[in-house]
C-alpha cells in the first residue's frame, strides 16, 4: 500500500480507498467555450471518477461495497454511463463476491471490466486483493457495450493453431463491433478480452475491418493467470469471452503507446508515453486510461517506480485509470507502427490514453 | 559467448540475452551477430560491442516474432566479427519459466500438464524438470528416469559418512540490481533438499539461507536439524521414474522472490543418482560458465554425489510466467 493512501473503515472492513473525479461539468469545463455551450445545453456534462480500493481483510464483497459507494458519493446525481472494473481477486468465488458487492451499490447494467494484475491510480498502485473502479457519468458521454462468448482460443497455440486462432478473433472483433450502437460522434472503443498477447493483434484487426484502421481503440488482455481469466459484461463474469466499450460525446482522444522489457527502459518508456499522449491532446485534458503489461512491471527492480514516472509525466492532479494486462490495444511503440493504421494489440507496451476537450 | 535461458515464452515476444566475454588480453571492438531458430525474426539481430579485457556484457536482442515450441529446445548461433576475424558459438537453450498454477502436492502429474518442462540427458537417463507458481506458492517437480529409488536411511541421518541416497537439490536466489555490487560475504541464495523417506513418504530439508557466510553455506551439516515442514513435498514412484513434486511458500524465501509475473529470479536443480547416474546438474543442460565461485555454489550434504562431478554454479536465470498457452 502506497503512503498516499487513506484509510476508510466501513463494517469491519479495513480498505484503503482513492478517489479521484475527472470532471466536465459546472466550473470545470475546458475553456471558455465549452462552458459557454454548456450553460446552453449545447454540450452535455461528463464527469468520471476513479476509485482504488485494497481489500486487507478478505472480504471481497465489502470491498467491492466500499469502492461503489465511494464512486457513487462522487458521482452524485450525474447520469451514470458505466462502470470499468479492473480486479485482482484471486479465483471466481471472490470474483462474484467482488462484483456482487459492486452490484449491490451500481446497477448491474453498467458495470463491465476484467480481471488483471493490479491496478494504479495517479494516487498509488496495488496488487492482489485489489479492486478499481473508473465510473463515466454526464450527459455529454454515451457508452455502448458489447459480449461475445465462446471465442475458442484459450487453449490454442501459436505454434499449432495461428490460423485458426486468426480466423476465430477476426470474426469475434467483428461481432463485437457489429453489435456496438454505433454513432457519428464515437470518439474511443475500450477492447477487454481472453486474449492473451500476440492472440490480441487479430482481435484488434477483426475490429478494424469494422471501424477502420484509423479509429481510437485502446484495452487489454484479462489477467492469464490459470483458472482467473475473466470479463465482466452487466455485472456478471464471463471466461473465454470478449468486451467492447464505445465511448461516445463532444470529446477528443490522444494516444500513445511505448514498449520495454528492462528495468531502465520501462521506466522511461513509461514518461515519455505518458507525456506524448498528454501532449498531442489539444483540449483540456480530463484524466488517461493507461493499459499496461504485467510483464513490465516484472521487470522492474522497484515496482512502484514505472509509477513514479508515470505521475511526473501527467502530473500529480490529473486523474489517471492504470491497469496490469496480459496484452495491451492501443498505438504501437514508434519502432513497430505500421503507416495508416492508428492502433495494435500487443506485448510490452504501456498504451495511453488522455480523454479531453 | 552463450544464449542465456528464455524466461517467458518467446511467442509473446521478449528479449533474448547474449553473454559475452572478452578472454584475450587485449580489448576487443566488433559486432555480435545472433541467428535465432527458424522462422523467427530479430530486431536487430546484430550489436556493435567493445570489451576490454575481462570484461562481460549482457547484450539484449529483441525478439520480433517468435515461435513456442513444444520440444522446449531452441536453436541459436551466435558469432563474433572483429578485426580479426569471426568466431560461431552454436547453442541450444530454453524456456526457464514457470506457469500461474496452484497445483496440489499430491502425487498426482497431470496437473503439470500446463507447465512448460525442460528434459535433459545423463548416461541415457532423462530428467524432466517443471515449475509452477501461484499467489502463496513456487511449485516444483522434478521427473527422475532411474533404475530405482533410494530413500533417505534414516539409520545414517546424523552422520557425516552417511549412506548415499536419492534425493533433488534446488537453489533460489534474487536476481540483485545491475548496478550492484554482489555481496561476497553473504550465500545469497535458499537452498533446499527433497528426499523419499523409507516408510514411503518424504522430507524437504532447507540447506541454505542467503545470510549465511558461502563457505558456511556450502559446508554439511546433519540433516535431521534442518527438516523444513513448511514446503510440502511428496515422491512417488511409476513406471520407472521417480517424481519429485513440492511447494515452497513464497513466506519462507523473504522477498529473494516476488510472486509478480514477469519476475525474473535465478534457479537451478541438481539431482542426486548415487546408484545409476551420479549427479545430474541442470547448469550443464543450460550451459552456465565455470566461475572460480562455483566450489561454495551449492551445500555438499552428507549422502550427495559428489564424489565425480562438480556441479557448476546455481545460477541460471528463470522466469514467472501467465500462462505457456
């Protein structure tokens, strides 16, 4: 547990809980014209708000609780879009008692996700027994989601079956997509899958044969660990299964994505990710979805130092969503783009995301 | 030169690492080139390097594409061209990493079916050696081809002359920051032995800790006194081979091991064949260099094979992995 972190006691449960609000609303609207158009009704609020609870007492449910209230007191009366969950639980029945206790505070409707292997927040990161939560509010933001099950890679390999495994996730990113309310204005697609990095590359070029090689995809790979790979679709989990978000409203989107395998260079792959990302948004920025690699923070020799970097690059106040993958979906590290197409699924990498306007 | 072992499965496409020393007198400038198995591609797959004398270097080599194979045994060929002219080193090595799987310590091998196995041969005899880890434990079992079990004479227990007897010997150690200077004074490593017992159960003993001095650690010491009943362990006996199968909680190796994937730790087997094989050393199969600090790499317990062949060190490099699929 990081030194930033507070401690909220609630039913015995002792948890340490983060808030952070992204917020486009009221007084913080991005510039003077943006508060203009919301005064009249031209644009809509978006509010988001991310929560990190570490569960330090084996009460899954109670934490999952606690985290909801805490998104929900923030929140307020915002019109809640969904909810993005990123859980390091160990096995399903903490899983459900995780969700449940999420789904006893959100409707079950709005909460989606996956397993991973721990999450970080711009005020500190945790392991197992942790749970975060990203809650997207407001009339000016829309979410549509999608599932598909039964996808049929886990247990394929590479070595024996890439074509299979190719021909399978082409058709389910396309599914995926297929079933997206789609809308002039969808602006981000977030990709969570049992699909485990180099299998994520088709899954992404399956979405793309849909939306196109230019079109904003960011996400990860559930955590691959044996007998934890999940998905959360409405409240439940669903293995061996696929998610999509599409993130819709008057808002810009910038991108980035770095890859490192050492110590030295995770860390500063990480800053400069972070930064390009912060830098290309032309808005006024509202917080970073940040897909990371579990591999990655491996290597590190202080795992809190990625972190570190992190924050130095975005800054101590902007609100950021981070999570450890089995695989990542966004911009490729500059050495690996391939000219025209925006975005890939990989290993290694950090993927950015800043949401603005 | 000398590949260094896989510490994840090269399909997710990591980094291959290259030793090289410069054994000549002189300083030596010149370029590493290292071809990988089939089909696979580097990028780059060639690094300009200068040496001094003495000097070694860990040369990283990013794997763009790469295949797992099933064999676990992966081809390269590496080659030095200086101004003198080029040398080739051709060398087989393999993916040293353990799988997320809490498997039970039962008896029971099918639930090693998701790890990824290193086999290897002595005078025609065959070690397999699988590893696991989970959120509370590193799991460990070790397939023996031998002509038959011998326990641990418990009769000879505290002796110094004791009986030889069958039995698996592993190390684990932290893999310490490059820009630390190695702590000299100090083992640095855990090391533990797993025997069979003669009533037909088993026994796992910790022989090292890291704060031992290195001459302290490598020294006998009377087993019965170092009986470890926090890793569980079991040995069972089928179809000719002898499975050595435990959990070590990642409690008792203090942080020398962080249940992280994506960790990187240093790791080695020896297994003890008094009346076949002799010593099976798994360094060998890995190609580790001699080292001048190889006589204290590992405890010399009374009833080891020691009598023919010196182990090389403890120190091969290994991984935490997802997931081999």
């Amino acid at each position: 547990m990081t030194q930033s972190f507070y401690h909220t006691f609630l039913a015995g449960l002792v948890a340490a809980i983060v808030g952070v609000t992204w917020c486009l609303a009221g007084t913080m609207h991005a510039n003077d014209a943006d508060r203009e158009a919301a005064n009249e009704g031209r644009i809509g609020s978006i509010l988001m708000h991310t929560v990190l609870v570490e569960d330090q007492d084996d009460q899954p449910m109670a934490a999952g609780e606690a985290a909801a209230r805490e998104l929900m007191a923030a929140i307020g009366d915002a019109p809640l879009q969904a909810v993005l969950v990123s859980e390091c639980f160990e096995d399903l029945p903490w899983k459900q008692q995780l969700l449940q206790g999420i789904g006893s505070v959100i409707p079950k409707e709005r909460i989606f996700g996956s397993s991973t292997y721990g999450s970080f927040t711009q005020r500190g990161t945790a392991g197992f027994d942790s749970v975060s939560l990203l809650g997207i509010a407001g009339d000016g933001i829309s979410v549509s989601a999608a599932l598909v099950t039964e996808m049929e890679v886990a247990r394929l390999t590479f070595e024996d079956s890439e074509p299979l495994i190719k021909e399978r996730l082409h058709a389910v990113g396309k599914q995926l997509t297929d079933k997206l309310q789609r809308t002039d204005q969808d602006r981000l697609m977030i990709l969570l899958a049992d699909a485990h990095s180099p299998k994520n590359k088709y899954l992404v070029e399956g979405v793309q044969q849909v939306v196109g090689p230019d079109f904003p995809i960011t996400g990860g790979s559930a955590n691959k660990n044996a007998g934890q790979t999940y998905v959360y679709f409405q409240g439940k989990a669903y293995a061996d299964s696929a998610v999509a978000l599409m993130l819709s409203g008057d808002f810009q989107v910038s991108l980035s994505g770095r890859k490192a395998m050492e110590n030295d260079q995770v860390i500063a792959t990480a800053k400069d990710g972070a930064a390009e990302a912060l830098a290309k948004m032309t808005g006024q920025p509202l917080g970073v979805l940040a897909f990371n690699c579990a591999g990655r923070r491996g290597r590190l020799h202080r795992p809190e130092d990625e972190w570190t970097a992190i924050r130095q690059a975005l800054g101590e106040d902007l609100a950021l969503f981070g999570c450890y993958c089995a695989g990542e979906v966004g911009p490729l590290d500059p050495s690996e783009q391939v000219p025209g197409v925006l975005v890939g699924g990989s290993g290694w990498h950090v993927m950015f995301t800043v949401l603005g306007r | 030169m000398r590949v260094e072992t896989l510490t994840v499965p090269p399909a997710t496409g990591p980094l291959a690492m290259v030793m090289v020393q410069n054994a000549g007198s002189a300083s030596w400038e010149g370029q590493i080139v290292l071809r990988p198995p089939p089909s696979w591609q580097l990028s780059p797959d060639t690094r300009t390097v200068r040496l001094d004398s003495g000097e070694t270097q860990r040369l990283a080599f990013n794997i763009a594409r790469g295949r797992n194979l099933e064999t676990n045994r992966y081809p390269f060929e590496i080659t030095a061209i200086g101004p003198d002219g080029q040398a080739t080193h051709r060398q087989q090595t393999f993916v040293a990493s353990a799988p997320y799987f809490r498997v039970q310590v039962d008896g029971r091998p099918d639930e090693w079916d998701d790890a990824i196995p290193i086999s290897f041969r002595t005078d025609q005899r065959e070690t397999t050696i699988s590893t696991y880890w989970s959120r509370r434990h590193f799991s460990l079992l070790v397939a023996v081809d031998e002509q038959e079990l011998v326990p641990w004479d418990a009769s000879g227990r505290s002796s110094f002359d004791a009986i030889q007897f069958d039995a698996v010997q592993f190390a684990l150690a932290a893999v310490p920051p490059p820009d630390q200077p190695p702590d000299l004074a100090a083992a640095g490593r855990f090391e533990f032995l797993l025997v069979a017992t003669e009533d037909g159960g088993a026994k796992c003993f910790r022989l090292v800790t890291p704060e031992m001095r290195p001459d302290e650690a490598a020294r006998p010491r009377p087993l019965d006194s170092l009986e470890c009943d926090q890793v569980e362990v079991a040995v069972w006996r089928n179809d000719g081979i002898t499975y050595y199968e435990c959990s070590v909680p990642f409690r008792l190796l203090d942080n020398a091991l962080l249940p992280i994937a994506g960790r990187e730790f240093f790791f080695s087997v020896l297994v003890h064949d008094p009346d076949g094989t002799g010593l099976r050393d798994l360094a060998h199969h890995a190609k580790l260099w001699p080292d001048r600090g190889d006589p204290h790499a590992w405890n010399r317990w009374a009833g080891g094979c020691w009598q023919d062949v010196s182990p090389l060190g403890n120190k091969i490099r290994w991984g935490l992995c997802t997931s081999k699929y």
